[in-house]
C-alpha cells in the first residue's frame, strides 16, 4: 500500500504507521491490518517515506508507540524522538488513556524538537 500511494498522482496525505522499533507497520507481504512486524521493516517504510516527502506530500506518523506497545518509557522516548527528528514526518496522531499520557507524550515531543536545528 505504501508503494502505491506514492504511486498515485492525487494523494496530498499520507498516513503512515512508523517507529525504529518496528511495531505495527506496514510490510511488503501483508496479508491484514495489523499483521506482525519488527524493526527490519523499518528501513523500506522510511524509504517510501522519504519518496513522499520529495513530492512534496505530507506524511503523518500513526503508531508512534507501537499500537500502546511500547511500555518502557525507554521505547517511547526513542520512537518519540525518531519520529520528531527524521526530517520526513510533519505530524503525528498518537492515542492516550490518561491525561497523564498525554502529559508526558508533550514532555517527550518538546525535548526532541529541542535538538532539531
């Protein structure tokens, strides 16, 4: 699916399941939804990415902490950070179940916008 829509002359947004963990992304043989994957698939969604983003599309980030998965603080950090630091995603859309989420989501993106020049 990511292939294709780069493909596709009409598509102004993507929405784009990424972080370097790998979780929940999308893969060349998926067969659903949310098939499983891992960090392997990590470089050839960040490839069509990058395709995207010299077309001049935006690219939303979904998934960023892998579906609810990545309960370290550690794998939130460092997906939060890939995300905000690629250079390729203008946004990301992340669900929470507390305030408290919410809080430390906007701790973690404000730090690693930081050290973006």
């Amino acid at each position: 699916a990511l292939q294709r829509a780069v493909e596709l002359d009409w598509v102004d947004v993507h929405l784009v399941r990424v972080n370097p963990q790998g979780a929940i992304m999308d893969t060349p043989d998926v067969k659903s939804w949310n098939a499983e994957s891992d960090a392997t698939h990590v470089g050839p969604v960040m490839e069509q990415i990058k395709r995207m983003h010299e077309k001049g599309r935006g690219v939303i980030g979904m998934k960023i902490i892998g579906e609810g998965r990545f309960t370290r603080p550690e794998d939130r950090e460092k997906s939060i950070r890939f995300a905000m630091q690629s250079g390729l995603i203008d946004s990301v859309t992340i669900g929470f179940k507390s305030p408290a989420e919410i809080d430390e989501a906007i701790q973690r993106i404000n730090s690693a916008l930081a050290g973006v020049a």
